[in-house]
DNA sequence: ACGCACCCTGTCCTTGTGGACAATAGCGGA
DNA sequence: TCCGCTATTGTCCACAAGGACAGGGTGCGT
C-alpha cells in the first residue's frame, strides 16, 4: 500500500467515504467544502472529492469559496457518480488535477492519486480519447516548431536542453561534449534566434510570448 | 518495484537502454521494430519506445508495418528526447498508449507504465494541459494559483518580472527597490516553490514541465 | 510587550554564464 | 582545390546570479 501521504476524502455519501477509506493508512473524512481551507493550512495537498454530493443547492463544488481558496494549493482528485465530458472539463478547467468514476475500483483510485500526488494530471480513457479526438478535428495548429528551423540539428538539440534549465555542464555530461562546445552551440543559437539568454530562449521555445 | 509483466525497451540508445533496465524486473531490450511482432505473439503487451532512436529515415516510427501491425494489441508507452505536443498527439493517434519525456524521472516511466498496463492512457502535465487549453482556449490560471499561493503579494511580482526574463537591476528599478532586496525576494521564491533558479521558475511559472 | 511575518538593505563570496579572442578537423558544393 | 558550414575545444575575462552571513523597519495578533 502507497500514498503515505494522508488524504481529505470529501463527501456527505457514507457508502462512499466507507469505499474510498481503503485508499491509504491516513485518511480523514469532511463533510463540507471549508475543510478544505484546515487542510490546506495544516500542509496536506491530497483530497478526493465527491462531485455530486456536498450538496450546495444547484451550484458546483468549484465555484465554492474554499474551493477557489484551494484548488491551487491543493492535489484535488474529482470523482463524479455520473462522468460526463463536460463536467470533467470543467473541473480540470477550475484547478482539479484528476477527474474520475466515483465508484471506479479503489485500485484505479489509487493509482489516479498516486498520479497526482506526484504532480501530474489524471485523466480517464473515455474523457482523454475525446479530447484527442477534439483537437485532432481541428489543429491548425504548425509552427511550433518555428524556433527550430534557423537552427542546425546539434544547436537544436543543445538549445532544448538549456530551455529546459539543464546547466552548461549538464548538457555537455548528455551530449557527451565539452561544457566549452556547449557554450559555441548556445552562442551561435543565440545569436540565430535573436535572443540574450538562455532564459529568452527557454520562453521562446516553449512558445511564451 | 512494482511491474511483475516484461517490458520491451525498443531504443538503439545504449545509454537510454541501460537507464531504462531500472523499470522493472524483467525487461528486454531490442534495436528493430520488428521485434514488436515477437513480442505481441509471445504474448506480453507492455513496450516502451524511444521515437528519436530506432531510426528509420525520415520516416516516423508510427508508420513502420510494425507498429501498425501491433500498436492495437500492445500498451505502448512513446518517449521522446525532445517532446513536443504535435508529435505527442500524433503517437497516442497512432495508437500509443502513453507520450512522454525518455529522460523523465525513472519513478515517473514507472508510473506511467502502470497506468498504460492498467488500460488507462497516459499523458504529461504539460500536453494535457495544452489539450485542455485547445479545447476550452479559456483556461484561465489552472496553473497560476499553483505557483502564486504559496508566495507573498511582493514575492509574486518580482517572480513574474524574473519568470519574463527580466535581469535582478531590471526587477529593482521596475518595482523601484534595490537590486538586493530582489535578491531577498527570488531567494525566498526559490525556496518556496523548491526550484533553483530562475529559469526553474520561469517554466514553473509558465507551466512548463 | 512580545513574537511573527513581511519588506527592505548591506557586504562578502562562489559559481555559472556569456563574450572575445583564438584553433583544428570533416564534409559538401562551386 | 578552395571555400564555407559544421562540430569541436582552448584560454581569458567581465558580469550576473545565488548563497551566506548580516541586519532595520513596519504592522498585526496574542
């Protein structure tokens, strides 16, 4: 059993809270969203949440105060008894980092804040085809790699080790170089792409501004 | 160590190979796409791939007989040496189940060959979001409360200022302190956030990952 | 009154970075 | 063959950046 990390299960569902117990050694159960704030304040990141059942009138749990307080602070796992495409975009959009089946078995659950708990995004099979679905039936989307182009294969490939925050040292350790040749590559990328650092080249590459 | 199933690594990278052995107990390691055929008739499922290194032309590895003949039989986890998001989309098209970096923390391949053995796909953070943002191109700041909440009103604006690509005296006279007193307020940033430098933060900032 | 968090500034010091001079070697086109 | 591009490495140097010590001042809650 993983995630020693202690977990806020939030949900007014008994039944639920009584399933999703299994999900680590530590867990503590809320019924309502302002525990989010004492979790949040006592350093703990890991909440599960029932989508449909802190039941606040017609409104969605993100639009909740201690919700926007938190969701950026915090690793939340959405799980909802009826999924929908929609809804799970709307979560992820209002800072959740997974969207899930509520009664998913608990190992998938696991797994999904296993995933978030270590800083990634977690997304089930259904939403995720349609999302690739979606933005395969229109991308326009080419000239990305626009920064590339001026470039000669071994400058790019030096450029996107640095845009990534490697230092001189450790790009010339991967590329098996010396740091001086890494730093005549950086140089003449610089130069190409009209920019002063390695900083500007990073944004520029990662396609900021 | 998690991963009882065999993997196949398929590189002619000697070094990814060797990094990659640490997956999993038992792991072979192959240089051709064909040997995805033997690998599927065998059969086990679990591949991951570097897309830079079995190199075929100019050719990518999705459109090899190979691939085609058993991408939808296997859970094949695509990895990159320089990621971008088109080839990212193009690999889960093709029929890979997970896209990520080939330099990735080996905890992270790790996990993400969990995910794919347990049928679910497998996207980074940094992709997924951006398939989110294509998708509802307002997705406002899912990633800006991430970095800001932990961070004092003056330590944000000299961290975006820094994440711009601004120098430490451009910081100063912009918000018209002292050079050092940027210092003070990167060094507590840098702490905060648990990044190194400035251009850590930048991408952190930016949602990079 | 005291602690605490925040904001501000100071002086060293080490290291990484980028530029300014170089040089050598391979490879392909005119 | 010569020229140009590419990749590689060298030394020296100026400067920015970040850490390691310092502090002082304000406001706020107990």
């Amino acid at each position: 059993m993983r995630i020693p990390e202690p977990i806020l299960i939030l949900t007014d569902d008994d039944l639920l809270a009584e399933r999703w117990k299994a999900l680590a050694p530590a867990v503590i159960r809320a019924r309502e969203v302002e525990a989010l704030d004492t979790w949040h304040k006592a350093g703990h990141r890991l909440v599960v949440t029932d989508l449909s059942r802190p039941r606040i009138g017609s409104k969605t749990l993100w639009t909740e105060a201690a919700w926007l307080r938190n969701a950026g602070g915090l690793a939340i796992l959405a799980a909802s008894s009826r999924p929908d495409d929609d809804e799970g975009l709307a979560a992820l959009k209002a800072g959740a980092c997974g969207y899930c089946h509520s009664h998913a078995p608990i190992d998938t659950l696991r797994q999904a804040l296993e995933v978030i708990e270590s800083g990634e995004l977690w997304v089930g099979r259904a939403l995720l085809s349609r999302l690739l679905r979606l933005v395969d039936t229109r991308l326009p989307r080419a000239g990305l790699a626009d920064w590339a182009t001026p470039l000669t294969e071994r400058e790019r490939e030096v450029a996107h080790h640095a845009a990534i925050g490697e230092s001189n040292p450790g790009i010339a350790d991967a590329l098996g170089i010396t740091e001086r040749t890494v730093k005549a590559h950086l140089k003449a990328v610089f130069e190409k792409l009209q920019v002063a650092d390695r900083l500007q080249l990073a944004l520029r590459v990662h396609g900021v501004r």
